[in-house]
C-alpha cells in the first residue's frame, strides 16, 4: 500500500472541519475545557497558536485528554517551532509567513504544513517546493475574497486557507470561493470568554460555525 503523501493528510485533515479556530491560550489550564467545548461543537480541527509561552503545553494537554481533537500548531515562524511541533506529536502545522529557510525545513520533513502567504510571489516559493495548499494571511487586508479569485487564475490548482478578517458574519461568503478549503479565525474563542471559562458559549459558537 502506498503511504499517503504530505499533502493527501492535509487534504485529509481539511475535509474533517472547514472551520478552524485559531487559538491563543494563555493559563494551559484552559486548554483541555476549551478543545472539549469546540469538539463537542463540531469542530475537530485546532490550531493552537505559538503567540504566548503556554501554546507547546496547552497543545500537549489537549492531544492527551482530548483524542477527537486534531491538534495543529500555529504561529510556527522558525525551523526549531517546526520541528518541535512534530516531536510533540501534532498532526499538522501553520505559519503566518514563511522564510525560505522555514520551507525548506518542512520541505524535508514529514509534518503536513501550511505556509502563510500573502502575495504571488511567496505562493511561488511554497508551491515550488510542494506546498500546494496554503494559508493566505492577513487575507482582509491583503485583497480579500478578490485577491483570491485573482490568484485562481495564474495558480488554479493552489488552494487556500485565508485566517485574518474572517468572521461568523462572512466566513460563509470566503468559502463559497472555489480555490478556499477552509478559513481560519479567532472568533470562535474571545480572550474575554476563555478568561470567564465561559465554555457552553464557546461550543454554541462552534456549533454555528459547523453549520456553515
């Protein structure tokens, strides 16, 4: 049998949750409630971002309690986040840019990894090394819906996972494109939500989003 390649468990993943939540935690102690609620709101698919000190633990925390989580790390700016993110045992990764030295080291390795990209010419650079399926950031401020629509043309077979600026009100609208097969936002998980523990509300927004 031949073992899936890089970009078929991507494509894998993609198809579990076209909604992925983008995930700051602060106290590590909020992660395990917080993957439960969004789980049992029908989101599988979590990445827990690099922007704070507890992001590796709270990840760790949530692919031992939470098994129908699937646990990505984001945030990934160096070739050292990546390869720790494999070593901890997450099932994909993303970054919100990627420097030539960040490709080349998913390049060679096994993770399934979304470079951000914001304009043709850094869709050029993850492609070539085969990336074909990328996250476009900050896809609001970097064109929107247009820009994408734009870049099917001279990239039809990239795909595209736009996080920045998608919201409940318009992440219906982003993936009605053809080349989009999954956004990513943070407003599924306020800071101020997280903060209250307020997690039957942060599963009723997950529930929502599921039903785009």
């Amino acid at each position: 049998m031949t073992t899936p390649s890089r970009e078929e468990r991507l494509s894998g993943l993609l198809r579990l949750a076209k909604i992925i939540p983008v995930i700051t935690i602060e106290e590590v102690e909020h992660a395990v409630p917080l993957a439960r609620a969004l789980v049992g709101g029908g989101l599988r698919l979590l990445e827990i971002t690099l922007r704070t000190p507890a992001g590796f633990a709270a990840a760790e925390a949530i692919m031992r309690a939470v098994p129908d989580a699937v646990v990505g790390i984001g945030t990934v700016l160096t070739p050292a986040d990546l390869a720790r993110a494999a070593a901890i045992g997450a099932q994909f990764a993303l970054s919100p840019g990627a420097t030539p030295e960040l490709l080349d080291a998913a390049a060679a390795g096994d993770l399934p990894f979304m470079p951000g990209v914001a304009t043709a010419s850094e869709l050029m650079q993850a492609m070539v090394r085969g990336f074909g399926t990328v996250k476009f950031f900050p896809a609001a401020t970097m064109g929107g819906i247009p820009a994408l629509r734009a870049l099917g043309g001279p990239f039809p077979s990239a795909r595209f996972c736009p996080t920045g600026g998608v919201g409940a009100s318009n992440a219906a609208e982003w993936l009605a494109v053809p080349n989009v097969v999954a956004v990513g936002g943070s407003w599924l998980t306020p800071a101020s939500d997280l903060r209250a523990r307020n997690w039957e509300v942060i599963e009723e927004y997950a529930r929502q989003a599921s039903a785009l």
